[in-house]
C-alpha cells in the first residue's frame, strides 16, 4: 500500500484529554458548541460572498469543527447501514454557491431532511473550504440526518495537488489542510440505504465477497492504489469491459455489467449509486439493452469547473426505497 509519511496515525486519533466534568457543566459545554455550530452556518449560508470568503471564519474554530466531526467518523462503521427517505448528493468540488444552491432548492439538513453526500467535497472548485466546513457543521449538528462518505479528493496526496492545499495554505494555514485531512482519513467509505441500494464515490470491488470485510479497515488510513478503498473511491463503470480491467485513472479498475451482475448478486444488492463522473444531464445510467438497471452515476457540480455544460442531479430514496431524479442548471455567475 502507498502510506504516504505524513499519513495520521491511530494516535492521532484518539481524543483529547478532557477534564472531569459534571453534568451540568457537560450539557452547558454542548450547548456553547451548538450555538457555535449554528453560527458558523448563519455565517455561511446567509452573510458568505466569495470577496467576504477571507474575513467571516477564524482558523482556530475551523480545526476545533474538524477534531470534532473526526470523532464522529470515528464512532460510524467503515460501512453506514441507513434508512430511506434520504437525498443522495454527488461531486461537489469547491462549487459553494452551487451547493448553497441546492439547499435552497431541496432544504437544508435537518432530523426530518436527511442527505447522503458521496464525497469530493474539495479540490477544482475555488471554495472546497466552505463546502465542507459546511458539510461538518451539518453533520456534527445532525449526526444522524447527514452522512458524509469519502471520494478519492479526501486523500492528502490528492487534495495536496488538486487546490485544496493551496486554497488552505493562502487562506490560512497548513495546520488547517492537515486537520482537515485527519478527519477526511476517518471517513466512512459506503452506505446501504434499505435493504438493497449500495452508494459509495466510486465503484464496485472483485475483493469485496462480503460486508463482513468492510468492518476490518482500520480508519484513520490512506487510500492505496489497488484494493477494496481504492475501488471504493476511485472504481468506473465502463460499457466496453467485461468483468474488470486496468483504469485509465491510473488507480483502482474498470468494471463491466457482467463484473456489476456478479457483484450484486453475491452481495444481494438491486442497485449502486455512486458519483466520480461528470454526468451532462447530472445523473447518468449504466444499462445494457434487455438487462436490469444496475447502477446509476450522479453529478452535482454543475457547470464543472465552468467548461462543462452539465447540470446538477440529486437522486431521492423515498422509505420505499423508490428512486427518483432532480436535476438543475448552475446559478449564474453575477
């Protein structure tokens, strides 16, 4: 495997040392971190524009969020097991208004409106820092509504290349990039939402025989090139392959539909979701004529990195598990 040197160790991320509290004091301690959450979320969703992006956070309240959504990784399986209804959300990749955007289109997380987000929160886009403090500010308020896996852009030897270490290094620091990177590497990297759908960022894995296997990765970790984590994260489906062969992507595989097939019927699953791929119409699905719909790719960064003309999709589950489509064109650029 490629354990980078820098890579956080299980040391890392162990807590740290609190002082004996008392209830009182404890319940008041979480309140003062609530009201400090919900602040940070006024601030992003209602006073943020891109010339205030410097001026509306300070670094320490940034790595505080990340050491805290870190231990809530921590306490989640390598594989979360969810309830349908849920709205499944794909790339995101720095585009902030357009994540904004989309809250005000299908609702901002809550008990009662629960998101599933598939990774690449960071890198490309100008503003991953927003997107994802935002997304940690979600899910350290509503821990159970929101779910945040990991793409192969939440791996430092990645986001170091792809923007994400310049954004943090001229906005703040590297102590920001490297706290944010401990909580990226505790991720969980799949979900099975029902009985029966499979999402992750990337794609399927031959090493993945059963569920059982996801319950030994030890997190935090870094994401190798081959194995069942890079397939998670780095894994395309591709109409013209078989069963599996070499990515172009220069890590993980291809898969064909007959790999899907096998895959899904070893593991009992009727369909993956995943993202990883621009999707023109932000949503695309891989089928082969006079077989079952297997798996379905969505996209939510539209316009991608403004060259692409591609909307944005967000698939809902409903508790039925039925699926269903929601596509949207970018917002204008003022």
């Amino acid at each position: 495997s490629t354990m980078s040197k820098n890579a956080p160790t299980k040391k890392s991320a162990e807590k740290v040392p609190t002082k004996k509290e008392s209830p009182m004091e404890r319940a008041k301690r979480k309140s003062e971190i609530r009201a400090n959450i919900t602040n940070l979320i006024e601030r992003l969703m209602k006073e943020w524009v891109p010339l205030k992006c410097q001026s509306l956070f300070k670094e320490e309240e940034l790595i505080e969020l990340a050491y805290r959504v870190r231990e809530i990784f921590m306490m989640e399986k390598a594989m979360l097991e969810l309830k349908a209804p849920i709205k499944v959300v794909g790339d995101q990749h720095g585009q902030f208004e357009d994540m904004r955007a989309m809250f005000h289109i299908h609702g901002v997380p809550s008990n009662e409106n629960r998101y599933l987000f598939l990774g690449d929160y960071v890198d490309r886009g100008p503003f991953g820092l927003e997107v994802i403090t935002l997304l940690f500010c979600y899910k350290i308020l509503f821990p159970d509504s929101v779910y945040l896996l990991r793409g192969n852009h939440e791996s430092r030897p990645v986001n170091m290349t792809y923007g994400f270490y310049k954004e943090c290094k001229l906005r703040f620091s590297k102590a920001l990039f490297e706290a944010y990177n401990y909580a990226f590497y505790c991720m969980p990297f799949c979900a099975k939402v029902g009985a029966n759908i499979l999402c992750m960022h990337g794609g399927i894995s031959e090493d993945l025989t059963n569920f059982a296997q996801l319950r030994r990765i030890e997190r935090p970790c870094d994401i190798p090139d081959l194995g069942i984590c890079a397939d998670l994260t780095w894994g395309d489906p591709d109409a013209k392959v078989d069963k599996y062969e070499e990515s172009p992507r220069g890590a993980s595989r291809v898969f064909g539909y007959n790999a899907l097939q096998d895959f899904c019927n070893k593991l009992q699953i009727g369909l993956i979701i995943r993202a990883h791929q621009v999707a023109t119409e932000g949503y695309h699905i891989f089928e082969k004529p006079g077989m079952d719909v297997r798996l379905i790719s969505i996209f939510s960064a539209p316009r991608y990195c403004g060259t692409y003309q591609n909307y944005a999709g967000v698939v809902s589950i409903s508790k039925d598990d039925k699926v269903s489509f929601h596509v949207h064109r970018p917002v204008e650029q003022k």
